[in-house]
C-alpha cells in the first residue's frame, strides 16, 4: 500500500472520438510519501509549485471537452511534475537533465537544489512513471483499435518571463506557442490549430517550447498517431506566477474545444 493519491486519471470521452487531452502539468499534488526527498521549506516548495505548475490547464481541458462537438478523452496528472515529470525521457536521451530536470527533478526552476545529488530516481521511475506511460500507450492504442487513428493535445501553460531553468528562453513567447513533430504533427493538424486560437492571437511555432508528447511505443513508428503540443502563455489567462485564473480562460477553452472539433468531427446530425 501506498499513501499516494491515484497518479493520474483517464476520463473517457465519445466512443468516436479520436482526441486525447493529455494534461501532465497541472497539479501541485506532492504525495506525503515523496515529500521528505524534496529538500525545500514548506514555502520554498509552494514558491517553486507556483513557477512550475500549468495552472488551471486541467480547467481548460474540461471546458474544452465540455464544449466540443465530439467529446475527447482526457488523460490528467494528479500528482505535480516535481514528483516526476512524466514527459521526460527517463534517460540520457532526456536533454533536460542537464539541468537537472529529467524525469525526476534533481534541481528547481531557478537551479537550485530540489533534491540531493545522488539521490536514487528509481522508485520514483517505478512508483509513478512507468504505470503513467503504459496507461498513456494503452490510451492510445485504444483510440487507434477504436477509431483507425488517435491524436494527443499536449495542453501546456508557460510564463511569461524565462525562468532559468528554461535552455530555450531566449526565442518568441506568443500568447500560444504550437509544438510540434516532423512526424506526428502533419500540415492539417497544425493548420487547424493555427485557425482555432487565432482569437487568442499571435500563434507561434516551437518557441520557447518545442515537440510533442507521443508514447514511445507509437513514435515514429505510427503514422495515424498525430501529437500536437499547446503551451499558453500565463498572462493570458492567470494571474502569475500562481495565481487564480481570469476571463481569458473561457476564451481559451473554447479554441482548444474548436480545435478539437476540427481534428475529430462533429457528431453526424
């Protein structure tokens, strides 16, 4: 047994539907079993939850699939990404762990210590990343068996000034940046996007954030598995660094629903 909370939740969608709403960065959830390992003060802690949290991000989601013709799937974290980061590549394949952010986080935002050197990322890797990664594969592969296709919407949020942390800072920070795959993102998908948040303004391309999430199973190995990543900026919509949300919110649920709309399809009348 284990005082965790459940890790993640998978909310189902329309039978129909081929769109997964991956949301891994929203919560702030640190489980009392992993806390010791972090060595920040209790408000050191909630200082670096309020720079690294895509706050409100769940909220957008599910207004988006409230509003969206065809309801997606979603695929939320519970538990914050300082417990591991379930993006990451669990590797030295993992370019962020240079700084040490791989898949459990060694340094903060501001690259001071997070955890100790040394410290063992394996239970961690077993406890909360790999179950997260087979239920994402097999998430997918059920939309594929279910529809002949899947399409994963990373949604994202990222401040509006660089944190340290960042390799990438230095590049355009739109109020939405696109990330996308040579592979996974094809024109149309990344068109559509481009016309679903053109309410929000200027859409940008890869900068500060670059790529998409796909389960490696699939990646560059299925074609019909497109991926999309969705950074929004955090002044369009909060208040920063941790704030509560505002009324771009609303605006922004509903690009993600029209996108959503666009990729899927509405239900036939």
């Amino acid at each position: 047994m284990t005082d965790a909370p459940a890790s993640f939740d998978l909310v189902p969608g329309a039978a129909a539907s081929p769109v997964i709403l991956h949301v891994p960065h929203s919560s702030r959830a640190v489980p009392a079993g992993v806390r010791p390992g972090i060595v920040l003060s209790d408000a050191e802690l909630e200082r670096e939850l309020d720079h690294m949290t895509d706050a409100h991000t769940a909220e957008i989601a599910g207004a988006a699939a409230a509003l969206a013709g065809r309801t997606p799937w979603r695929f939320v974290n519970r538990t914050s990404r300082l417990v591991v980061d379930p993006e990451r590549f669990p590797d030295e394949r993992e370019e962020m762990a240079a700084v040490g952010m791989g898949a459990v986080y060694t340094r903060t935002s501001h690259r001071e210590v997070l955890r100790e050197d040394g410290t063992d990322p394996g239970p961690l890797i077993e406890r909360y990343f790999r179950p997260y990664a087979r239920a994402m594969t097999e998430a997918v592969a059920d939309r594929l068996a279910a529809t002949g296709r899947a399409v994963v919407l990373d949604v994202h949020s990222y401040p509006s000034e660089p944190l340290p942390y960042e390799l990438h800072g230095g590049g355009p920070r739109p109020p939405v940046c696109l990330g996308t795959d040579g592979f996974h993102t094809p024109p149309a998908l990344l068109a559509a996007a481009r016309e679903a948040f053109a309410p929000c303004g200027e859409t940008g391309l890869d900068s500060p954030f670059a790529g998409t999430y796909v389960p490696l199973d699939f990646y560059e190995r299925r074609a019909e598995v497109g991926a999309l990543m969705v950074e929004i900026r955090r002044d369009t919509y909060m208040t920063e660094p941790g704030g509560p949300a505002g009324p771009g919110l609303p605006r922004l649920a509903a690009a993600l629903a029209a996108l959503v709309d666009a990729v899927s399809g509405r239900p036939s009348p």
